[in-house]
C-alpha cells in the first residue's frame, strides 16, 4: 500500500515508520475503585466512546492514574475502531483502550492531521480485515509519508488548523449563547424574576414559596423515560443524524429514532448526563429519552429543569452506574404559567436557532477541511 502510495506524492516526501517520528505511551487502566465522576483527580479517557470531533470529552476522573497523556499529545484509539483520534487538553489518565503520541519534533498538530488522513488505512488491512486493537509495536511499524521539512509540516498543520479554529470559535459562541439561556431560565424559574413578577402573588408549596397559578407536579405525571434502542453501525465521520450515548453525542447514522428538537438522558456509563439535540436523532440503548405527557409544558423548559436536578445522584452504586428512571418520576418539578411557558420557549427557540446556524457552518467548515486534507497530505496540493 505504502509502496504505490509513495510514488505520488513529491520528491521531498518520504516514508518513514511511525515509531521513528513518534514516541509512544500505551494506556494502561487504573482500579475501578478509584473512578469518580465528580471531578477528583485526572480526567479519565478509557478508549474512543470518550472522543469528540477533535478533543475528548471529560465524564470520568481518575484519582489514582497508572497511564497519563500531557496536554497537546495525540491520544490514538488502539481498540476497535483502532485508528481514532483527539488532542488532550489537559494532562489526563489514560486507559487500555488509548495511547498517547508525542512527536518527536514536536509539531502534534501535523500529527494530528496526519493520523487523520490515515484512519482509513487504521480500519483495516488487505482482505478487508479489521482491527480488534493494535499494540506499540504495530503502532511503531506503520509506514506512511510525510514531507521532509518541519517548515512544510506546519505549514500544512497551520492551514487545517485555520478550519478548526474557526469551528472552535464558533463553538465557544454556542456555548455563550447556551450560558445566557440558562441565566434567563434560572432568572425566571429560579429566582421568580420573570416579566410581570412585581404584581404576582407569592403561596406556600411543597417546593417552598412560588408565584399564585403555578403549581408542583411529580416528573413521572409529566413525562416519560422511553428507553434508547442498540445501534451497531455508529459512524463517527458520516452521516446525518447524530447518535447520542450517555456521554453526549457519539457518532452519526442515515436514520433516525426519534423526531427533534429532544431531550436525552445518559441511562448507564454516564448515568443522568442531560443532552440536548435540536434536529432529529438516534439515541442508543445506553440512554433515556424524554417524552412529554402533556403538550402543555415545552421540552426548551425540561430540558434546563432536568439539568439543575442533579440526576447523577439518583444512579444505583454498581460497577456501571445506572440511572433508575422510577427514582426520576419521583423528582417534583414546577409548572409555570403557561403564558410564561410559551415566553420562555420563543426566547429559547430563538436562541437554539442561532446555535443550530452555527452548527450548521461548522459542518460545512469540516467538509471543506476533510477534502483538503488529503490533497495536502499526499502533496497534491503545495504549500
């Protein structure tokens, strides 16, 4: 493969191993007893259902970590699907199913890309056969090309990493934008300083002092936990309906489970994580999804109930957590007004559309980057 793939690429490409660019640091898993998931230790990265687009996702910490990833290095899937890969923002623990890749000279974020453009090749090889997991010494003896000179090397990082900027950048609008969502929702529902609040008369309730015509509901009388259903084909690349696990969005498909906009709940793995989805999607058998009783209520005001209510707590204590949806039902929530139900979810809806656009630029942001790569990784394209 190597062999016909060097002929086109330029003169000042060559083939090397990886083991001779790179060093290489194999995951090793700590001891059950020390995972938690309330921030103590290092963020705990155990294989590719902890990756996002670019960098991992933190649910579980270590105290205790075997294995660490530095800040900047490329953690690498080594258990199927082999070949992923995320850029550690922080120092971390590592698991079995990770290794953390440091190039020698430096330059990770060519590293990155160039692992990316190489994920293909990590899936399988002749025959069609796929990769169960790979260890160091597989690692070490990949062939592949790259251009000589450092300079070229972060040049072609340089440009690809423009894209992700980008994408980053909008990334952290959505995230403001969702921080100024949940400061109305928490004005509004929490501290009663609504429009009109001034004139509203306040009664004793179950949940303490809320304003007159609202009222305190049980969540079971209001909505479901329906439960996800088992996916075997995730794609993590392709796709256009987003697949939610109990760590948030883990892949994509071609069909959808349930109509959108929705709200999903991490059931085992990462039980009670609430997630928010505004297009159709596919929630796997790892995760609840919601489903409303009464239309009377919107699933904009659930969704920012469901998060302050702190679910977490309610998982049973095994080796993998689950949540107990009855326990869920018991959960008392308030009812507003429905006029102020119906003011929340325009500001809402308006706010979730502006997320969605940029979501939507992302995307197309990412094509363009995933066509050029390979066009600069094979020289095709000079830089």
């Amino acid at each position: 493969m190597e062999d016909k793939m060097s002929k086109s690429h330029p003169k000042n490409w060559r083939k090397v191993k990886l083991g001779d660019i790179v060093n290489i640091n194999m995951g090793q898993s700590p001891r059950s007893e020390f995972y938690n998931f309330h921030g103590k230790g290092l963020p705990f990265f155990q294989g590719v259902t902890d990756f996002g687009d670019k960098y991992p996702r933190k649910s579980l910490y270590c105290s205790d970590p075997i294995k660490i990833a530095e800040m900047g290095q490329i953690l690498f899937s080594v258990r199927a699907p082999v070949g992923d890969v995320n850029i550690a923002t922080e120092k971390s623990c590592i698991g079995r199913g990770v290794a953390a890749l440091q190039m020698k000279n430096r330059n990770n974020d060519f590293l990155y890309f160039l692992l990316k453009n190489y994920t293909k090749y990590f899936k399988g090889i002749s025959g069609g056969t796929t990769y169960e997991s790979i260890n160091k010494d597989q690692i070490e003896n990949i062939e592949l090309m790259i251009p000589e000179k450092p300079d070229t090397q972060r040049r072609i990082a340089a440009i690809l990493s423009a894209f992700d900027d980008k994408i980053e950048l909008n990334n952290k609008i959505n995230q403001t934008l969702e921080q100024i969502a949940q400061a109305i929702f928490k004005e509004w529902f929490v501290e009663f300083r609504f429009p009109g609040h001034e004139k509203v008369k306040f009664i004793d309730s179950e949940l303490g002092r809320i304003p007159e015509g609202w009222e305190v509901r049980k969540a079971g009388e209001i909505l479901e936990l329906a439960y996800g259903k088992a996916l075997k084909d995730i794609n993590r690349h392709r796709g256009n309906v987003p697949v939610y696990g109990s760590n948030g969005r883990v892949g994509w498909h071609d069909e959808k489970l349930v109509s959108g906009p929705g709200i999903i709940i991490g059931r085992k793995g990462n039980p009670g994580l609430v997630t928010w989805s505004q297009t159709d999607f596919y929630p796997i058998d790892t995760t609840f999804y919601v489903v409303l009783k009464n239309n009377y209520l919107s699933l904009h005001y659930l969704y920012y109930v469901l998060e302050r209510q702190n679910l977490p707590d309610l998982a049973a204590d095994s080796a993998v957590p689950g949540l107990n949806r009855n326990l869920v039902y018991m959960n008392e929530i308030i009812i507003p007004s429905k006029a102020l139900i119906d003011l929340f979810d325009k500001q809402i809806t308006d706010i979730r559309e502006r997320i969605q656009k940029n979501c939507i630029e992302n995307a197309n942001l990412a094509a363009l980057r995933d066509l050029l790569l390979p066009k600069l990784m094979s020289g095709e394209v000079r830089v």
